[in-house]
C-alpha cells in the first residue's frame, strides 16, 4: 500500500518573472484555487494521505495555505458565510501536511532526496508542484495499480511533438500487454530532437521504489549542473538487480505545466469551463471571443 506522496516545490520558478519574485509559482490561481491545492488534492483522491512538501525560501505561503485560518474562520463563522467557510477549511483538511526545506535548490533529483528521512524503506509517489492533472482523468491511481503489479518504479509519460521533446525526459520503452503500459529501457533528460529515443515525455508523476534514494546519493549534478532524478531513474532502468523494473503509464488525457505562461493560461480556460458556477457564463464569453477574434483574422 503506498501511503506516502512526496511533492517537489522548492523550485525557482523563473520562466514565471516577475510575478514569481516574492510569490511561489504553486501559489499562483488557477480559477479560484492555488495550482498546488490541485496537486493535493490529486495525491488525496488517489489514497494518499501522507504529504511530505519540499520546500524552500520563500515558499511560507505554501504552509500558510494548508494550515487553518483561525481569524479568516471566525470572521467567516461571524457573517454566516458557510459556503465561504468551507472553501477556507478544505485545503487543511485534506492530508496530513510536513514541510522539509531544500535549502539549495540543486535539482529534481536533489529535492526527492530530501524526502528519504520522510519517507524510508517503501515505495512512495512524487507529484510535482507545478504539473496540473486535470482531476477527471485520473492517473495516478492507475500507476498505483501497476507499481504493486510490477514492482520496482512507474513513471508517467505523454506523447509530445518531435519538436518539444528537448523540453523533457525522454524514454527509450518497449510494449507490454497493456496498451496504456510500457517498459522503460532507458531515459535521457532533455534530448536533442535528433537523439531522442522516442517522442515519449516523462511528465511530472511518479511511483518510485525507495532503492532510488541510494541511485539519486550517488549521481552526479547532470544536465544544468542540477542532479537530475532521470539521471538515477535512467540507472534503475538499466539494471534491474538495484529496484526491479522501470515501468511507464502512458497518459493521454489533460495536464498543464502551470510553470509555463502558455499552458497556466490553457489551464485556467480548460478547468473554468468546466466549473458549474463559473463555466456557463465563461463558455459564453470566450465563445464570443473567438468568433470575435475569428472574424478579425
Ligand atoms: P522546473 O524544471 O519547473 O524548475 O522544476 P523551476 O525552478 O521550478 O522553474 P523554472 O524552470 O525556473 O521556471 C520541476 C519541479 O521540480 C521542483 C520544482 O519546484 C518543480 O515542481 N524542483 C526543481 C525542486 O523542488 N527543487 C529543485 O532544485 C528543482
């Protein structure tokens, strides 16, 4: 049973500047909810209810949000705002919260590290903050399932376009029985379009066998100069005596890098339309919108 979900949050976020110079990007809203209260509530839904956060300076506001609010909740409770009021309790109730900061932000690879004291001799998940899932297409229960088939790690992957493989891990993979499954036989972090070995991308959610803390221990600062966790997952693959296989779960549904300027605006418009408060009057608009900017082309 994986119980524990570790998610990486103490990057800089500079692909977000200025609005990342005093505010962590998981912070940033999307609709009406902080991008990493969706990231939460992912790892809760799939069973998880042991959140280790990885943090660093600066990301204060993260531990503020999934604490309580006693003065905003009394305030609230005052006016007879229940509504209001369980918008503001929901975020600490959702899983048991701990905090370890980075200190230096020295990688992916480096922050999962963090987490070995936290976490110790069992599989667990790894969620990063700023990877949206869209929560009607579950994923992460589905690499659940196939981690305690198979054993050893699971990593998730999408399909990208030849042309944005560089922005990625890469997997070289083999099929398996399953359709949405495959064998990972190699990884390579952020690959020139010409040396990929497939258009695979490993996005931001994994299923990890404990063995990768002695990998990550042991692997150098990579691309960037940052210790890259495809760098360990990369060994792992190769040999199979250290953690047991690498699998992956290959997703097609809807994800957002809520880092990215482009994608958190299509997050915002994608989970918006959908909501029942916001999304009839939303949908409305942007259809006016495009027709709009249609007809001005
Ligand atoms: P990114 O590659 O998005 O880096 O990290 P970043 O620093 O957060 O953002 P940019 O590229 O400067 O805009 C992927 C994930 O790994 C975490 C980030 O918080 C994010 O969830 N991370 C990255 C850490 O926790 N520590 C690190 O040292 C690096």
């Amino acid at each position: 049973m994986i119980k524990k979900a570790v998610i990486p949050a103490a990057g800089l976020g500079t692909r977000f500047l200025p609005a990342t110079k005093a505010t962590p990007k998981e912070m940033l809203p999307v609709v009406d909810k902080p991008a990493i209260q969706y990231v939460v509530e992912e790892a809760a839904a799939a069973g998880l209810s042991d959140v280790l956060m990885i943090t660093g300076r600066n990301k204060r506001p993260l531990e503020d949000h999934f604490d309580r609010n006693y003065e905003l909740e009394s305030a609230l409770t005052r006016k007879g705002d229940a509504e209001r009021l369980l918008k503001v309790q929901e975020s600490s109730e959702l899983a048991t919260m701990h905090y370890v900061r980075q200190g230096d932000p020295r990688g992916l690879g480096h922050a999962v590290l963090c987490a070995e004291p936290h976490v110790g001799d069992e599989p667990f998940a790894v969620l990063l903050g700023d990877d949206l899932i869209d929560p009607r297409d579950p994923l992460l229960a589905r690499m659940i399932e196939v981690q305690g088939r198979e054993g050893g790690s699971v990593v998730a992957l999408m399909e990208v376009a030849p042309e944005q493989v560089h922005l990625y891990g890469c997997a070289a993979a083999e099929r398996t029985g399953d359709p949405d499954v495959v064998r990972i036989t190699g990884l390579v972090e952020k690959p020139d379009p010409a040396d990929a070995p497939s258009n695979l991308a490993v996005i931001g959610r994994y299923v990890l066998d404990p063995s990768v803390f002695g990998v990550l221990n042991r692997t150098e600062p990579g691309r960037g100069g940052e210790i890259q966790l495809t760098d360990a997952l990369q060994e792992l693959a190769g040999d199979e005596k250290l953690g047991g296989p690498v699998h992956g779960v290959v997703f097609d549904g809807r994800r957002y890098d809520t880092g990215d300027r482009g994608d958190y605006l299509r997050a915002i418009v994608g989970l918006a339309c959908e909501r029942e408060d916001l999304g009839p009057g939303f949908r409305k608009w942007l259809r006016h919108f495009v027709a709009d900017e249609m007809a001005g082309d």
